[in-house]
C-alpha cells in the first residue's frame, strides 16, 4: 500500500472560532487534501469540537467506499459498457488490486489516523484549564467509536487491516509508527471489543455528544425543529457497533465449534435496549413507526432516501453530505444514467429477478414489491440504481447532485442482527417473529424466556393501551409471506437448524440492504462461520452467467477470494 499522507493545518478543515455560531450549518468540506500540522489545535472548548468535525469530512470521503466496493463484487450489481476498467477488475475478482483505487484502503486510514491525532491533542489539552469535562468525555468517546468502526469496516473488507494507535502529524508511512500490527478479522474484532471495554483514558464509550443541547440548547425538547438534528446522527452507535462486533466474534467461535453464547446474548440485549428506547415511548411510537416495521412501513420506504435528511423514524446512523456546501459522494456518478453521471454499475438481470422470485422471495410473484419499486428505475431503455435517485422529486431535483445520505445503520439493520443472534441464542419464535410477521399479543408472554429483552409494546396491547401500529416483522411489514424458516430443533438436528435460519436471514438480507455496502460483509461473516465459501459463491456467481464467468469467479470464491485482496504491508 503507498504510503497514507495525512496532515492538519490550523483548523483549515474546521469552522472559524470567531464564526462558529453563524456557520456551524457549514461545517462540513470534503476535500481529503486539508492540511494539519503538528502544533497544537486545540486551545479552546470550541475548537474541541470543530476539530472532531475535521475527523468527520474524513469519514464523509469514505462513506460510499464500502458500498462500491463490496457490492460491485456481491450479487447483483454489474458492470455497463461504460464502466471503467478499475470496477470491472473488481467485479472479475482480479488479485492484484495494488493500483486499484477503489480498493485501495488508504482513506479510511485516513480517518483512523485523524482520530488517532485527535486523541492525542485532546489528552494534552484536557491538562489546561476550564476543560468542559462533560463535552470532553463525550467526544472522546465518539472519536473512539470512529475509529472502532473503521477498523471493524476495514476487516470485513479486506479480512485484515494494520492496528495503530500513534498519532502521526506528518508525511509518513504507517510502518514508521512504533506501535502497529497486521491483524486478521479474528484479532481486529477482539482488539476492538476490548477497546468498546476498557474505553480510553478511563472514558467510557457508550457516551454520546448531543449537539442540539450545544447549538440549538431551546430545541432540546423538540428536536424535530432543530436544524441540528442530523449532526447526532453522525457518530456510530455504541450498542449496535458492539453489537455487531459480538455477532462476529460469535461466527469465528462457531467455525471452531467453541460456545458463543454469551455474545449472542449480549448482542441481543444491546440491540432490544436501543430499540426498546424508541418503541416503549408513547411519544415516539403510540401512534409512529419509530425504530420498528409497521404497517406505516411501505407507505415511508422510498421516504428512507427521498428525505433531505435521513428518516428519522428508520435512523439510526448516517454520513450526511449537502451538495450546496460542496459534501458530495459518487453513489449517483456510478449509478444514474442521466447525464452528466456515468452509469457505470446497473442491476443484474439474474439480481433483479430474485425480487420477484416467489422461492427466493415468497409472496413477491405476480405483483410489484416495495424494496422493488424503491430500489430498480429505468431511464432510456436502461435499468438503474434508483434507491439514490428518486426522478421527479423535489430532493436531489438535478441528477449531478452527489449529496444522498449513506446510512452506518438503520433501524431494520438492528432487527436484522437481533434476529441472527436470536438464532443463535435457539430463540427461533422470537426469531421467526421479528424477521417475518412481527410480535403478536397473543404469543408474547413477559415470563417465557423466549421473549427475554422484548416488553409488550412491540404487540398491539402496550402498556399505554392499544398501540395503533405495533410490530408486523422485517417481511411483514411489506405484505410479504413468511420466508421460511426452522423453528424447532426436532425438525433437524441443531447445528443444520441455526444454518439454516441463518441462510434465510442472508437471503433476506440480500433484499433489504441492496447497494448499501452490508450485504458482502455479512455474507464473509457466514463463509467464515461455516467454513464454508459456496455461502458466498452460490449468490454472487450467477450473474456471471451472462459473460460465462461463472466457473470461474466461483473458483476464486472457494479458493478464499471473498476478502479483497490487498497488501496491507507497507513498502
């Protein structure tokens, strides 16, 4: 890999102290070349924020990276005959990706490297006095949390990724750090876990910064006024990032037949508080969809990325971008195919069919679906990624605007994972209700552990009284029939019975998470908890049928291809 340059100059990423509270909507410049020096930027509690702001035009540099790299190689994008020889080098499953840059890891070292000089100035500056405390704790936790993201993003890319923990101020390589390591996924998710554990510097993680109580402190009850609302969206989420950490150190514990119990557990208590947080609260979710599949779900599906901002009802996390203030992406670029975009990637004919697929997709034949009609357009004769590009709307009304939102988790994510750690956790009722067709009054009992975590407003009877849109299910919701799926170990023998629960949850997965950069990690998650690559080969390879790449790609798989390959050692 060429060596990461990354360097700060004085706030030249970041608002203008003397401006800061007439610009702050502005805080945001993508450009990757800013510069930082080595002195120390932060001398006041204002700047303790607007450096954190820098790491944040960091992660928006990255935030479609995942997305084209993984989903060029998953299962159902392909590429256009105006596609570039970089992405058609990633679709054939080339091995040597060295002068790649879409493979090339280099900016989301960028922004660990970012957090890693954040931190240290922030250790440094908490010595002077009148350090608010409280804001301080809060932004070292979420710098933190950045960069456990970041390293758990790296590993389900790559398999691998280089530890350091030394902030570097000037152009070098990484390999000049006293303190870094290569490490696989293995090591990178318990290096991460014990950071998410110990904390830093005796801060816990599990804080957050709340923005509207900083800028917008009269909003603080109304955050849906609040011009500010989407800044707390920014950092990833402490339960569901551990969350999901557990989920993969629980997959490495079962390839080696080890008992994993207990990080299925604590994923699924995690995931059911943060979701318990919006669906117990009258407020939010008597009468609103909020953080929980309903029946409001496909009336406000496409709203997921029509919204100038993120859906509030769905977000959990995202990457906010705003074309008018030069935050852009290339998600539109690659996808659209009205000009002055590319169109180099186009949905799959073999990808497409899967919607309507009733055996892939029960209950899809014969009729259009919502994930369907949200994530497939057509312009002049040419399908395209529509989910981004919402024609006609009054959001993104030009087609060079490059400003959608990527989402780090949503709240159907949440449910996805609770039901893989269900699973795991031989709660296959529980399971089978949040994946299909939603937590019934007349199953739920608070006394079954089967419904451990779970309180009674996800039914139609919450303690408030009768709840107008109580839980449907992640296929449910959208009039789906039940996909499948196991729900007693006497119907097979316990270990085929959670795989193959767990194949329906990757199925379903396919369909929901379509071009958002998760499927492709979850299914290396599957390959590596079975052993078994053809998890990964027998959905990807056939849209090669059209080019006769099929064997061949599929060779690559089973041969450990699913991780992009790229030399993380540093020359």
């Amino acid at each position: 890999m060429k060596k990461i340059i990354y360097s700060i100059s004085e706030l030249a990423f970041a608002i203008l102290v003397s401006n800061i509270f007439i610009s702050c909507t502005d805080f945001f410049d993508p450009n990757t070349d800013d510069e930082l020096n080595g002195e120390d930027y932060i001398s006041s509690n204002t700047e303790m924020y607007t450096g954190f702001l820098g790491i944040m035009t960091k992660v928006q540099a990255i935030g479609d990276k995942e997305i084209l790299l993984t989903d060029t190689r998953g299962e159902l994008l392909e590429p256009t005959d105006n596609s570039n020889k970089q992405l058609i080098a990633l679709y054939d499953y080339d091995t040597d990706l060295q002068n790649n840059s879409y493979a090339d890891p280099a900016g989301y070292y960028e922004v660990i490297i970012a957090c890693n000089d954040y931190l240290a100035k922030m250790k440094a500056y908490k010595k002077k006095p009148g350090v608010d405390e409280t804001v301080y704790d809060n932004l070292v936790a979420s710098a933190a949390r950045i960069k456990v993201w970041i390293y758990k993003t790296l590993g389900e890319i790559y398999g691998k990724a280089v530890w350091f923990d030394d902030p570097i101020t000037k152009i070098t390589s990484i390999a000049d750090s006293t303190n870094f390591k290569v490490m696989n996924m293995p090591q990178l998710v318990d290096k991460c876990l014990s950071v998410m554990d110990n904390g830093i510097d005796s801060i816990t993680l599990n804080r957050n910064i709340d923005w509207i109580a900083w800028l917008d402190p009269e909003n603080i009850t109304s955050i849906a006024r609040s011009q500010y609302r989407k800044w707390n969206y920014m950092v990833p989420p402490f339960n569901g990032l551990y969350a999901e950490l557990c989920l993969w150190k629980g997959a490495f514990l079962d390839s080696k037949k080890q008992d994993a119990t207990i990080y299925y557990q604590k994923a699924a208590d995690l995931l059911l508080a943060s979701l318990n947080t919006y669906i117990g609260d009258e407020n939010y979710s008597g009468n609103s969809p909020y953080w929980l599949p309903t029946a409001t779900t496909p009336g406000h599906y496409k709203s997921y990325w029509d919204y100038e901002q993120p859906y509030a009802a769905e977000t959990i996390a995202a990457i906010i971008y705003d074309y008018s203030k030069n935050q852009t992406n290339t998600l539109l670029k690659h996808f659209s195919n009205e000009y002055p975009n590319k169109y180099w990637l186009r949905p799959s004919q073999i990808g497409m069919n899967r919607f309507s697929d009733n055996d892939f997709n029960p209950g899809a034949s014969g009729g259009k679906t919502t994930r369907a009609e949200c994530l497939f357009g057509m312009n002049n004769g040419c399908y395209y990624i529509a989910k981004y590009r919402s024609v006609g709307s009054a959001f993104r009304a030009n087609p060079y605007q490059d400003d959608v939102h990527i989402y780090i988790y949503r709240a159907t994510q949440y449910h996805m994972m609770l039901a893989e750690a269900l699973n795991h956790l031989k709660r296959f009722r529980a399971m089978n209700a949040v994946l299909n067709s939603g937590v019934k009054t007349a199953d739920f009992s608070p006394t079954d552990p089967e419904w451990k975590g779970f309180t009674p407003n996800w039914t139609s009877s919450a303690v408030w009284g009768t709840r107008k849109y109580p839980s449907m299910g992640i296929r449910g919701c959208l009039n789906l029939a039940a996909r499948p799926v196991k729900t007693d170990t006497d119907e097979l023998v316990k270990d085929s019975t959670i795989k193959y629960n767990d194949m329906a949850i990757l199925n379903e997965t396919m369909l929901e998470f379509a071009c958002e950069g998760k499927i492709y990690p979850e299914m290396n998650r599957m390959a590596m908890r079975y052993k078994d690559p053809s998890i990964v080969a027998d959905r990807v390879c056939p849209k090669y049928q059209r080019t006769g790449r099929e064997g061949v790609i599929r060779s690559k798989i089973m041969a450990g291809g699913y991780w992009v390959p790229f030399d993380l050692k540093f020359k």
